[in-house]
C-alpha cells in the first residue's frame, strides 16, 4: 500500500470511528479538526514516527478547542478531548492497520 492510499483509508474510516466511540461524544463538533489532523500527520511524519503524529494531533486537538470555546456557544474540557482524541486515533490506526493487512 502506497502512502497515499494509507492516507485515503485513514481519511474515509477516521470520522465514522471517532464519533463511534465513547469518548467520540467528547469530541463532538471536533471530528472533522481532529480528522485533518491524522491526515495533516500522516502526510508531515514518516511511517514510525507515531510520536510526532500523536504530538501533533493533541496540538491541532487543543487549538479545536480553544477556537470551539471561544465561539461561547460549547464548552469543551481540553485535557477530556486530547484523552479522547488519543484514543480515537488509536482505535482508526488499528482498524487501518487490520484494512491493510487483510489486503496483502
């Protein structure tokens, strides 16, 4: 599987997965931030650095929230959304992961 195609299965499975899980109700209206966010890391960060790609979505995920509550229309816990936007990622990673070893 290329890199693009790994991209393409993360970006069509993330958003149904994240609002799938129980903390996905945390996450509400930041789906689709934390969405492009995978995406953004998959494309910045090479396979293995899963580090960096988490880093990088809790840093997108924070900034989601302070725009999500500085709107005065929801208030997000930003420590309950990072901890559930970790979670959701790993849940789409593993089921990405499965996709693509059921295809080789």
């Amino acid at each position: 599987m290329t890199p693009e195609q790994w991209i393409q299965l993360v970006a069509g499975i993330a958003t149904p997965l994240l609002l799938s899980t129980p903390q996905g109700q945390k996450l509400g209206p930041l789906v689709p931030a934390v969405t492009q966010g995978i995406i953004a890391a998959e494309r910045l960060f090479r396979k293995g650095q899963n580090e960096q790609k988490k880093a990088h979505i809790e840093t997108l995920t924070r900034t989601a929230v302070a725009v999500a509550n500085a709107t005065g229309e929801v208030k997000i816990d930003p420590v309950e959304a990072v901890q559930a936007a970790g979670q959701g990622v790993d849940l789409v990673v593993k089921v990405a992961n499965l996709a693509r070893d059921a295809k080789q």
